[in-house]
C-alpha cells in the first residue's frame, strides 16, 4: 500500500512537473502571420496594365518586387529595408512599383515571362517596360539605394 501511495505521488509530480514545464507564460508577444508589411513604399494598388501606364505616364523608371508569403528573406526585405525612411522616400520620389505575389496566378505568370528563379527579386525597368536589372536576394537599405541610384 505504501508503495501505492509513493507510485501515485511520484506520478502527480511528475505530471504537475511536465504541465510547468510546457505551459507558455501569458505575458508572450502574440504574432499574428497575417498582419501587414512594415513598408513604407507607396505600391501601385490598381492593375499591372494601369501600373505600367501611370509609369509611362510619370516617366520614372518601374520596380517590380516578386515576393511570396513563406519567404523569408521577402519579410526581412519588408521589416528591415523597405521600412526604411530615407530609402522609402527615395523610392517614392524616383520610381513607380508593384509588387507581385509570386504564388498568385497573376504572379506566376509574370514570373515566369521575367524568368525570377528566386525570391525576393526586385525588377528595374524603363518607363516603358525595358528591363535594366535583375536583383536578387535580401539588401539593406543604403545597399539598395546605392544599386538604384544608378537608374536615374
């Protein structure tokens, strides 16, 4: 009988022990997947073909941002370097841009007519629509804007 008892309070131990142990603190940050960039760059929200038209129309060169949702790097890109005052407010002054879902059917498609083998991928065209640069990958800022300058 005693053995039992110490069976029993060794096993209520252990369990309250494995409850403390895997119990998240309530006082954690909550992150929600679906909440919006931290960007700062004002995207084109209409059509690819009223996008392309209002860039000819401005004369500015385009950026064309190919992003995906389970890309890493495309959300460092958005938290770290498109969330950039200065960056985002040369980007403003200088160029049009859109950004492309690359999972999106429309996304797809555009992909693949610019051959993106690799997100993120940024895009540097003429006004009307003649590739300049294919950039890869994740840039900070200063970096970026050094790349961009040279299209104006």
């Amino acid at each position: 009988m005693k053995s039992l008892l110490k069976l029993s309070l060794l096993s209520l131990l252990l369990t309250v022990l494995i409850v403390q142990c895997t119990t998240i603190p309530t006082n954690t940050r909550t992150v929600v997947k679906d909440e919006p960039p931290k960007s700062i760059i004002n995207y084109h929200k209409g059509s690819y073909e009223s996008f392309l038209l209002m860039a000819q129309n401005q004369n500015k060169p385009i950026l064309l941002e190919f992003w995906a949702s389970w890309c890493g790097p495309c959300i460092r890109m958005d938290n770290e370097t498109y969330s950039d005052r200065a960056l985002g407010h040369f980007i403003n002054q200088n160029f049009v841009m859109y950004k492309i879902d690359a999972d999106s059917f429309d996304g797809l498609e555009a992909a693949g007519k610019y051959g993106i083998d690799s997100y993120p991928a940024l895009l540097v065209l003429s006004p009307d629509g003649e590739l300049k640069e294919y950039i890869k990958g994740f840039y900070l800022p200063n970096s970026l804007q050094s790349m961009l300058k040279k299209h104006l």
